[in-house]
C-alpha cells in the first residue's frame, strides 16, 4: 500500500529555512528556525487530520449538515467569535457559527483557541469536558491549532502540550506534538 502523506522531511525544512534566510537576509535565530519546525509539523498534522476527518464523516455527512452562512450570520460571527474568553464560549460559537467557519472568520477561531490553549492552558479540563461528548468540536479545536496562531503562542502551546498534559487530554497533546 501507498502511503499517502509523509512527514516533513529534515531536507524539506532546511528548503523553507533557506528560502526563509535569503528573504530576510539574515540567519534565522534558534526560537525562528524552532517555530519554523514548529509550524511545518502542526501544518502537516493539521493536513493529515482534515483528511481523517473527511475519510470519516464521508462527503455525504457533511453535505447532510452544510448550512449556509448568510450575510448576517458573517457579521454577527465576525464580531463575536474572537471575543470568546473560555472554552464554554468557543462551543457556543460553534454551534452557532460553525457553517461560517471560513476566511475571516476561520483565522478569529484559531486566535480565540490559540489564547486559550497558549494563555488559559489551567482551564484544559473545560475543553476536555466538551470534547468527550462532542467529537466534531474535537476536532474543530484540533483544525484550528494552525499557522494563524502566533508565533510565540504557538511555542508556548507546544510547551504546555510537552511538560503539563493531563492524561485526559491526551488526544489533543499528540494533535500538537510529535511524541
């Protein structure tokens, strides 16, 4: 059997640091060329978990569940879905929004969930609770674990996710780091 994705090569990633140096005109610094890594593998995880996603939900279930999002459900989700401060709030919007979930609206889930994981990472039990009877907004979670987050939330995320990982939260450590 063919393997459909592989993870990024250690070549692939000195391809992107070179291009990387040469734009900026400069060496990368250490916390650069580790958030370099960093992004590449959430990208690839992030790949490769839209693709079980949609192996498992079959195209199918998700046209079954497509909602279209009008104009005003765009406004009312912009202007509320970044401003969500707990975990209870980001399930609330999605289930509200989650039809909206694109562009614009997208990049302000990752920011909302990337706060959250990287600044309130002691509320983690909060989400975990969700999760365990939601699995879709499990896996919303884990989609928006992206490169919209910023940098030094992201090396902050991976951190938490390496030294303070709840055995409850297990899943989403492995979604954030490569063991």
């Amino acid at each position: 059997m063919e393997t459909i994705a592989q993870e990024p090569e250690v070549f692939e990633i000195e391809i992107l640091e070179n291009k990387l140096q040469h734009r900026m005109g400069r060496e990368l610094t250490r916390s650069e060329r580790f958030y370099l890594i960093v992004s590449t593998r959430l990208t690839f995880m992030l790949i490769c978990h839209t693709i079980l996603v949609f192996a498992f939900l079959g195209t199918d279930a998700a046209a079954a569940t497509h909602e279209t999002c009008t104009a005003r459900d765009a406004r009312e989700a912009t202007s509320k879905v970044g401003q969500q401060k707990d975990w209870g709030g980001v399930y609330r919007s999605f289930k509200r929004f989650r039809h909206c979930d694109d562009g614009d609206i997208s990049e302000e889930y990752s920011y909302a969930i990337g706060q959250l994981l990287a600044h309130h990472w002691d509320r983690l039990a909060d989400l975990t609770r969700i999760t365990a009877s939601d699995r879709e907004f499990a896996e919303f979670v884990v989609f928006h674990i992206d490169e919209n987050i910023w940098e030094g939330d992201a090396q902050l995320i991976v951190s938490n996710a390496h030294s303070r990982c709840p055995r409850e939260a297990k899943w989403l450590c492995r979604s954030i780091v490569d063991y």
